[in-house]
C-alpha cells in the first residue's frame, strides 16, 4: 500500500495541512516540513518547529499524523529536527504573497502594510497573537496588521 | 561518568528555563496594558519551549524512563538546580524587567557559546534558542532605557529593581565541577570567559538609562548545589499542584 504512493504525493498530501494559527499557509509553505522519504516500506517525515514554545507543533504534528492516516498511510514516523534552526528564509515569495493577501505582513527587513503599501508603519509591539507575529500600524491608513517576524 | 555530569549539566540549564517561564506566565491577564501582557506571555512560551527541549534531552540521558514532566513536577525544591535569580519574584513591573534584562544579556552570551558545543542536541538547542533571545533582550532593554530615563517614579522603582537584584547576578558566572568538567570536554561554557561581556553590555545600557551600576559588596550563591530563596517552593506548589495532587493525570 505505502509503496503506491509516490513521495511527490505525500508532498501535495503535506500542502493540503494548515498552520492551525493562520490557515491561509499550509505546514510545507511555513517551511515546517524538512525532508519526506522512504526507509523501505516506512515513510519518515522530518519537521521543524518554528518557536520552541509554539503551542501549535504538536497540534501540527497531530494534524500530519491524521491526514496521513486518512489515507490509508499507517507505516510511518515522524521526526523532529532541531538544527539548521527556522528561518522564515525558507519560506517562497508564493507563501509571502498568501500572507499579504490574508492580512498579514510577509517577513522582511522593510515592513509594508499589507492593506495599503505603504512603508510609513509603526510598531505597537514585537510580541503579537503568536509567537511567529509583531503588532505594527499604518500611519497612512491607520490599519493595525501583523508582521510575520523576520528569524 | 560523563553522561551523568551533562544530564546534571543539561537539567541545571532546563530548570533555569522552567522557572523563569512559570514566572514570566504569573503575569498573564496582570499586565500592565494589553501589548506587554501578550509581550510576557509570549516570552514565557519561548521559556517552556526551551525547558522542553533542554528537560526532554535530559530525561534520555537519564533512562529508565523518566520523562520531561517526571522531572518539572515531580521534583522538590532542593532538586531544582536553577540559578537563583531566575526564582526571584516578579514584584513590580520594573523588578519583572531588570530580571529579564539581566537574564536576556547573560543568555544572548551563553547560548551563543553554546552553539559551539561538541555535543550536537545541546548545540542545536542554542542555535533555536538565541534567535529567541535577540528579541527578549531588545525588548527588556529598550524597557530599561524607557523607565530609567523615563520619570522620576520609574526611575527610582528601576534602580531599587537594579540595586535589590545585583546580589544574584554574579551567581551566573559560578563555575562547580560540573561546569568545569563540561568545559573541558568541549560541552559546556566558560562562564567566567563571558563575564566581561555582560558588564558592557549592562553598564552601557545603564549608561543610557541614566541608571547606576551598584557595588558587588553582597553575593548570594547556591542554586546549583539546591540551595534556593524562600520563593521557589511557593512557585513549585503552585506548579506542581495538578500532578501531585492527579499523579500522571493527562490532557
């Protein structure tokens, strides 16, 4: 059974499970996922958290476990890494466009405000709503928003 | 012989961090505004991250199947082996403060050295944990300038803060054969190479705080060896009180 499915598969099966705290981004687009492959029949999926105290990693490694399972797939393990540690480097300009689409300000060095583009932001504080997020405002269009931290 | 002396080593570092972050979470829903409630929570998160890393390698080492929550809830308090600042009570806001402040310097110096460890878990775990340090001692420091430079009232409550908890910092810096035992094995770190790094950061952020540095003339020692202040037991009855009351209750 485990054989017939093709790692590409499990790839597109690891795309379809949200981050549970911002589910416009799934766990591969995060940058979560780290390696798929098969140890003969076994499959190994190595993950990374991306805070060491985000509450949502085991929720995600809970939500990879039963899509796995809904799809027949019971010979598997997965792994956590710990290093190379996160980085929101990992993530593509695909994913960052989700962000910003989704109201939330991409990682960056320069932070722009997802509602209107402008560069003229403030921080109101480095810690938000998760771990992973700083609270910012728009002096232009005075919107509050989140950054995605750039680590 | 050596694995008992880094499960000793690696439980001291992930006792540190299980305190300060049952600490840190005895601000939640008490903050000062909103923002810094979230602020504090969110650093108390990146604590128990950090003690679950550093308590579950310690449990391996240590085997027969003793686990991450075995050891931060079925511990006394002459078994923690965190340094004793950590322990030290929230008080007012710039107390809260001048603890992280002091804290987030040593911990910037120390995980950085620790990225350098021959033993890879350890290495591993400092080279997640620093990233989350750089922004815990932007903020306390930042916090620092605001309130030492900031009115008269939060200047005065910031330099009792300072004055009150330089007693425990030079605990921080203690080598016990432990530490030194680790250090020679390309593990652990040379705190005392260290030291000279903290007081420059420290005095130079004091310096723009318009804040002094005080004497060294009292220092207080022996949270390695589980010698602790009065406050850790009450912290450790408030923590510990679900599974000493429900031993091995679960979610």
């Amino acid at each position: 059974m485990v054989k017939e499915v093709s790692i590409d598969a499990i790839w597109e099966l690891l795309k379809t499970v949200p981050d549970p705290e911002i589910p416009a981004v799934s766990v591969v687009d995060l940058g979560i996922v780290r390696n798929v492959g098969f140890n003969n029949d076994q499959l190994n999926i190595t993950i990374t958290p991306t805070y060491s105290g985000c509450p949502a990693f085991t929720f995600m490694k809970e939500e990879i476990t039963r899509h796995l399972e809904l799809e027949g797939i019971t010979n598997y393990q997965i792994n956590t890494l710990l290093a190379p540690p996160w980085t929101t480097d990992w993530m593509s300009d695909e994913v960052k466009a989700k962000l910003k689409e989704a109201g939330i300000a991409p990682p960056s060095h320069e932070v722009i405000c997802p509602q209107c583009d402008s560069k003229k932001v403030q921080v109101v504080s480095e810690f938000g709503s998760t771990a992973c997020k700083a609270l910012y405002k728009c002096n232009e269009c005075s919107e509050i928003f989140h950054h995605f931290k750039q680590i | 012989m050596i694995k008992d002396l880094l499960y000793k080593y690696v439980l001291a570092l992930g006792d540190d961090a299980l305190i300060l972050g049952q600490r840190l979470s005895q601000w939640a829903y008490k903050g000062p505004f909103l923002e810094e409630d979230i602020a504090l929570s969110n650093i108390s998160l990146d604590m128990f991250g950090r003690a679950n890393l550093l308590l579950e390698y310690a449990a391996t080492l240590k085997g027969n199947g003793v686990t991450a929550d075995n050891l931060a809830f079925k511990r006394n308090e002459r078994q923690f082996t965190n340094h004793i600042l950590f322990e030290r009570p929230n008080g007012n806001f710039a107390d809260t403060m001048v603890r992280q402040f002091f804290l987030d310097t040593f911990y910037k110096l120390f995980l950085q050295k620790l990225t350098e460890s021959k033993d890879e878990q350890l290495s591993a775990i400092a080279q997640k944990s620093i990233k989350e340090t750089t922004y815990h001692l932007r903020h306390s420091s930042k916090w620092i300038i605001r309130l030492g430079d900031g009115t008269a009232e939060s200047h005065a409550k910031v330099q009792s803060a300072i004055d009150s908890l330089w007693m425990f910092t030079n605990e921080l810096f203690e080598m016990n054969d432990v530490d030194n035992e680790m250090v020679r094995q390309k593990i652990g770190v040379n705190c005392l190479s260290i030291k000279s790094e903290w007081d420059k950061i420290i005095d130079e952020v004091l310096a723009e705080a318009t804040l002094k540095r005080p004497e060294d003339i009292q220092i207080i020692t022996g949270g390695r060896e589980g010698i602790h202040t009065e406050h850790l037991g009450h912290l450790l009855s408030d923590m510990q009180y679900l599974q000493r009351a429900y031993p091995d209750a679960k979610w």
